[in-house]
C-alpha cells in the first residue's frame, strides 16, 4: 500500500502526460514555454484570481511574496509554530523575525486568538515592527480567514496564504459561493512538490493574487530582476522559473483535479465513519472544504498506534514531529513549549494515514 500513490495516478493520465511531454520535447522551448503561459492561465482561472505566476518551488514562491511585500530587518511577521520548516525560514531569510503562533485544537491551524495575543505583545515591546502574517492552509484545510483578514486589517498588517498544502480547499463566503483557496489575503503562494494535492514530478511553485502591480513585480523578480529588455535589470532578483516540462504535466494533472478531490473527500469520510473512537479525527468547519493533503489524527499513545499499521503493511508519517519554536535554528528566540501549549502537545500526537485521489475503501 502506498501513502501517496503518485503511480496510479500516472497510470490513469498516462496517455495526456506523455503526449504532453512528448509536445514540449519535439518544440524545444524548455524554460518559460507556451504551456507555462497556459498553466498560469488555468491556475488563475481555478483559483479565482486575476493572476497566478508561476516559479521554481513553494520556498521560491513565499520569498517572492515576502520581496513583493518588502518585508525586511525589523519586521515582526507572524506565523503558525506547527508547519513545515519554509513557513519560518523564510521569514529569516528576509532578515525579518518570525514570531511564533500557537494552533487551533480543532483545525491545527493558526488560532486567531493567540495571534491578536503575540501581536499585542510586539506591539507593546516596541522593538519589532509588526508587518505581516502568514497563515498555512495545514493539511488541506483552509486557515480562518474571515479572522484573520478582520485581524489584518485591524492592526494594518499584510496577510500572506501559504497554501501549498491547501490548493484545492475552500471556504463559502457569505454569498454561498465557494472561494477557493489561493484567493484569500494579499497574496498567496503554493507548491507543485509530487507529494501535495496538485503536484508535478519536480518541484515547483506559484504565486496568486489580484494586485496587478504586485503581479508585475513577481513577474521581475523571478527571472533576476528583470526589467521590460531582457538584459535590462532594474532590480535584484532571483532565478526562479517554471521549467516547461512541470509545466505541461501539471495542466493535466489539473484537468484531472477536480474528480481527485472529490475522491480524496470520499476517502476522508470513510475514514471519519469507520477509525475507532479513542483517535481524533480531523474536523472541517461548516462550510469549509479540505484538500485533504494529509489526513492527520491524533493518539495518545502515537508509536504503539502507528507500529499497529506498521505490522499490517499501512504505511504512516508524522507531520510534525518539531513545531518551529523547538528547531535549532530559532532556539536563540527563547520560545518554550509553555508559551506554544497546543502546538507542542500536537507534534508527540499527531500522526497520518495514507491520503491520494485513487484510494479505494
């Protein structure tokens, strides 16, 4: 059995994969080709969203967010502590402090109410600039934005989606229309790494947003600053390009989306029905929708429950077995485990069964 069952899928788009393949090789434009241009139109056109910019992988993808929104030295950016290790790293990369946010106990998600907490803290220490927060979309599951908007736009912060596990997953706005993750903030980014719901067979990123002027900038700064002439640079950029191949797997592969997703809820919903009662289970607020990147519960007693699917051939992984307050490289912030309870507790219990779009009962 397979965790993520990236061959079955390849099994059934087989055919529209290769010859899409096979169209890139037989025109040779490798980098930047026409079937980039048709992704970014694609993704734009799903997500809801005037433009979607494509690029080299989910990191690239939050540092460019990060650039466009000049965040810097001195800026206090908030983020959830139980996340995978780019949410933070990328903050520090910008020379700016990340400041950490303790999780919802439901949703695993960043918890609105400990957030307003650390940004009255900084506020009132008056050593850090409060600038920016940066909400994941943990597991599929879109973060409270409705909360977290009305928390922005309260303290005059840009709010930042990184949802590179949740594309795919929605929230139904007041209009009874779903909006999908990707649209939510001032921008949001996502991964195209083959272990999350869309991914391609590399890496690979993108970054969504209605700001014209922010989507001109991104434009720049992936390929090193570039102005109107190619070799006019009127910036410092980077080297972050979708390469052509990524590319064309991933138009079929979202072609192919909107049926995975419905299979990977189906999936989710048996196993809601069917684990027995001492786990606890995901739970998905009326009037959300999950992605299901992972489908994560919760034990007591993680190691004896896990060799228990071990010994009948069920492959598990933990996602996360370290918050960000207790890595290495942040250790000099002083967090304790205290101060993050919820977060801390979730990394010793928390562990995930196998979730793909070709999973069968």
């Amino acid at each position: 059995m397979q965790f993520i069952d990236l061959k079955a899928q390849y099994e059934h788009l087989q055919p529209k994969i290769d010859a899409r393949i096979k169209t890139v090789l037989s025109h040779g434009k490798y980098i930047m080709g026409p079937e980039v241009q048709e992704l970014e139109a694609e993704l734009a056109k799903y997500v809801g969203v005037k433009h979607a910019i494509t690029c080299a992988n989910g990191t690239d993808a939050l540092t460019l967010a990060m650039t466009v929104l000049d965040i810097k030295e001195g800026d206090a950016v908030f983020c959830p502590t139980f996340t995978f290790f780019a949410t933070a790293e990328t903050v520090a990369f910008q020379k700016a402090t990340p400041v950490f946010v303790d999780s919802d106990p439901d949703t695993f998600n960043i918890c609105p109410n400990h957030l307003e907490q650390q940004i009255k803290k900084v506020i009132e220490t008056d050593e850090l600039r409060p600038k920016a927060i940066v909400a994941v979309d943990l597991f599929g599951l879109p973060a409270d934005y409705p909360a977290l908007e009305a928390l922005a736009k309260k303290y005059n912060l840009q709010l930042i989606e990184d949802a590179a596990q949740g594309f795919g997953g929605a929230i139904t706005d007041a209009d009874g229309k779903l909006q999908r993750a990707g649209s939510f903030g001032d921008i949001a980014t996502t991964s195209f790494f083959p272990a999350k719901p869309l991914g391609c067979y590399g890496d690979g990123g993108a970054i969504f947003t209605n700001n014209d002027e922010y989507a001109e900038l991104v434009k720049s700064y992936r390929v090193h600053g570039k102005g109107s002439d190619k070799y006019d640079n009127v910036r410092i950029g980077m080297n972050s390009r979708l390469d052509t191949i990524q590319a064309a797997i991933l138009l079929e592969k979202l072609a192919a989306f909107p049926e995975e997703l419905l299979q990977r809820n189906i999936a989710a919903e048996h196993y809601h029905k069917s684990l027995p009662a001492h786990f606890k289970t995901p739970i998905v607020p009326e009037g959300y929708l999950s992605s299901w990147a992972q489908y994560t519960i919760v034990a007591e007693d993680r190691d004896a429950e896990m060799k228990k699917y071990q010994e009948q051939g069920i492959p598990t992984m933990i996602y996360y077995g370290t918050c960000m307050h207790q890595q290495t490289a942040f250790a000099k912030l002083g967090y304790t485990d205290s101060e993050l309870p919820i977060a801390s507790a979730l990394c010793k219990q928390v562990f995930s069964l196998p979730m793909h779009g070709y999973l069968n009962k």
